[in-house]
C-alpha cells in the first residue's frame, strides 16, 4: 500500500522535527521576532535537511552515510562554532518594535533563514543516525529495489517534519502579541544562551 508508505514518513518526520532543540529555539526566537513567516521558513531549512538524510536512508546510500558518520568530529565543529555565532547573534538581535505592534514582523532576510538552519541540521551527525536507525529497525527502505516507496516515504518525512514547524510557528505567532518590546528583549537574551549552551557541548562533545 503506497499510502501506507507516506503515512508513515509523514509521521517519521513530525517525531523526529518535534523535540526542541537548538532549531525549535531559532523558529521560536524568529517567530517572535520577526512574524510567522519568519518562524517557518527557518522550519522548512531544517524539514529540508531531514529530507536529504531521510532520503539517504531510505535509498541505502550508506557510503554516504558511513562518510558523515567518520566525519562527526568534524561535523560537530562546524555546528558548535555556527551555534555559538547563532548565539551570539540572537543574544544581540535588538527589538525594534514592540511585538504586538507588528512593526518588527516580516522584516527578517527568510533566506538567510532558511539557509542557517537547513546548514545546521545538516551539521548534526545525530539526525542521520536516527533516521538510518529507525528505517532499519522499521524495514523502510529501497535495498530490495522498492524505490518508488521509498521515495513516498522520503516525501511524507519532508511534510510532516515541515508540519511540525508549521503548527510550532503558528501556536508561537498567537503569542506575539503579549510581549512588549522589554519581554522581547529578554526572550532574544535567553534565546540566545541557550542556543550558545548548545553549541558549547557540541564543542565538547569532540574532546571525549
């Protein structure tokens, strides 16, 4: 059943986007800064993200799977040091306006957005590992030449991972409207320490 086959993406890809990470941080953070727009468009850089690796997966291309895993350490790098500036960034992101005024909404460059995340989720070493994982222990693949349900899944992972980011922005952007321009202020401050911690162990997590 090829339906069968994109429900259960569909599903792969809204638990696997759904955990708040770095990632839910920024769609938040931007949501609130800058408009829904902004929010969810930084949600599809990752769902796209999660499509390459889901496709990878799914069609076995496990030299390339087995080349980002030997690569961790490096990849690990990369993603803490791109977090830390994130960090930083976000941690000085000024609030020009206040959030229920709609003055700051929609202003954000959605390109640099998208391109920060879809970068980052592919730094992570994790999501390929998980994705390889579950299709495995799952029996979702195309090594028994299946491809046109492979490709189904692939499809559903991209839409219900960009769901996910999708009702997360959507919940996000009702809330614009009770911060004032000070509350902004602060969630951009914690935002971006929070977003920096995580970069922080990434980095440590090479020294093991």
């Amino acid at each position: 059943m090829p339906l069968l086959f994109l429900l259960r993406g569909l599903l792969i890809g809204f638990a696997i986007a759904a955990p708040v990470g770095p990632i839910g941080l920024l769609c938040i953070q931007r949501t609130l800064q800058d408009g829904r727009k902004s929010g969810f468009i930084s949600g599809l850089g990752a769902a796209s993200a999660d499509t390459v690796y889901g496709f990878i997966a799914a069609f076995g291309l496990t030299f390339i799977s087995t080349f980002l895993i030997e690569q961790q350490r490096w990849l690990s790098l990369i993603g803490g040091l791109f977090l830390l500036f994130l960090g930083v960034k976000t941690f000085l992101t000024p609030q020009t306006g206040d959030a229920a005024d709609g003055i700051s909404a929609e202003n954000g460059n959605l390109a640099t957005a998208y391109l920060s995340t879809f970068l980052l989720t592919l730094t992570n070493p994790v999501t390929i590992l998980s994705f390889v994982a579950i299709f495995a222990g799952l029996g979702l693949s195309a090594e028994a030449g299946n491809y046109g349900s492979a490709a189904l899944l692939v499809v559903g992972v991209f839409f219900g991972s960009a769901a996910w980011w999708l009702l997360l922005s959507g919940i996000v952007s009702l809330l614009r409207k009770r911060f004032n321009r000070r509350v902004m202020q602060w969630v951009n401050r914690g935002a971006g320490i929070m977003i920096a911690g995580f970069g922080a162990v990434a980095l440590l997590s090479i020294l093991r």
